[in-house]
C-alpha cells in the first residue's frame, strides 16, 4: 500500500525490470504516482500488473529512448493526461562485456551512447518543458561507477569497458551542465550509481535491486534544499566524478 498521497507525478525509463522495476514500486509506496517507462508492452503489462495488484499508484508508458517518435508519444500523454512531471529517472541502460579499447569497433561505442548518453538526452529534452510546470522537479541520471575517473585511477587493475564508461561519464557532464543551466530554478538534476546490482545486466552478480535502488529514490525525493550537479554512488553519498 502507498503510504502517502503526494500528487507527484514520476516516469522511470526501462521499469520494467532490474533497478528501474524496484525504483518504480519504492517511488508509488511514497504516494507518488509512477509511470513505468518501457519499450515492450507485454512485458511492461505484466510489470504494472504485478505493481497494481498491490495496490500501489502506478501506469504504463511506452517508451523506447532510442526512438524518437515513442519519445514524443509519450510527452503527448504525459501532456494531456497530467500536465505536468515532477521526477524523471533516466534509467534505461545497456552494458556488455567488452575487448580491450584497440579491438572495439565504432559500432560497439556507438549502441552503448545510443541508449545510455543520446537516450538519456533526448528524453531529458523532450520532458524538460513539463518538468518546468513542476514545483520541485528532480532529474536523476543512473549512472555507473565506471564512469568515475576517480574509481578507475583508484584501481590496481584496468577495467576495460571503454565504450559503456565513455557513455556514462558524458551522461555525467551532461548532469552536470543542466544542472547549471538550471540552477535558478527548483529543478535539481543529479547522477548516481547503483553500485554492482544483480540484474540481468550483470548475470545476476552484486547486491540486491533494493540497495541499487536506494541511491535514485534518495535524489527522486530531494527537499527544496538539496544538491543539484552532483554525483552519488549506492550508499546515498557524494562521490568524485
């Protein structure tokens, strides 16, 4: 059961599972009405289900950040049904295991920022106009550990994942100079990191989706207060970038 009824109104991307599954049923047990972002709708029918039958505040969109056209659908039904958006979680994420960075090709670079840096973007763009109509809008960018140079300088092995770190340490700047653009307003945009989170993403290696949670829902629900342009890792805490 939700807990408290706070009128808010949050999309998550690529809900339909993993982190982005648990940050939608944490999120709609606060009260706030989530909008479980998923480019398949049979599986995110039967996620919704699964929410729903728990009496929690939650409804399908249909979204594919790689697709513009279900991009702007979506803007329309946010638009029309509701007005406005007051969290948006840009979620949706590929990772693979990968060569060193001699034997990548341009193709494996450019899927990993197609979803995770342009994605992530051009929903952050479309939305943006509704998220001013908010009173407290909170943009939350998943980001990953591996987008740190801090991590990779503090490791004594090299981790080789040149294309999925690239793309999510441009996810980072981009965090980080929308923050500025919008540091005026109440809008607070800010990254984290999940830490390593059993999904299928990692063949089920880490901790649980409730801890790689933690970290979102932390910055979904900020006070007037809060940071913006800053970087958390799993344990809610500033991180270097």
């Amino acid at each position: 059961m939700a807990t408290a009824d706070t009128n808010k109104i949050a999309l998550i991307t690529g809900a339909n599972k993993g982190i982005g599954f648990e940050i939608t049923k944490q999120l709609a047990q606060k009260g706030i009405h989530v909008l479980l972002g998923s480019r398949d709708e049979v599986r995110g029918k039967k996620a919704v289900e699964q929410l729903t039958a728990e009496n929690l505040p939650v409804s399908l969109i249909i979204i594919d950040v790689t697709n513009q056209s279900t991009i702007d659908a979506a803007v329309n039904e946010v638009t029309n049904k509701y007005g406005h958006l007051d969290i948006l979680i840009n979620n949706s994420g590929v990772y693979a295991k990968e060569p060193r960075p001699s034997e990548l090709t341009v193709d494996d670079i450019r899927h990993n920022f197609d979803v995770n840096f342009f994605g992530a973007f051009s929903v952050t763009k479309a939305f943006l106009p509704l998220i001013r109509k908010s009173t407290a809008g909170r943009i939350v960018n998943v980001s990953s550990g591996l987008s740190s140079f801090h991590f990779h300088e503090s490791q004594a092995n090299c981790f080789f994942h040149l294309a999925y770190s690239a793309s999510k340490t441009s996810l980072n700047m981009l965090t980080y100079q929308l923050a500025q653009e919008l540091k005026k307003t109440t809008i607070k945009v800010n990254a984290c990191t999940p830490g390593l989170t059993a999904t299928d993403l990692t063949n089920f290696h880490g901790h649980s989706v409730e801890i790689g949670a933690k970290s979102s829902i932390f910055l979904a629900t900020l006070p007037d207060d809060g940071p913006s342009g800053k970087y958390f890792d799993e344990n809610c805490q500033e991180h270097p970038w």
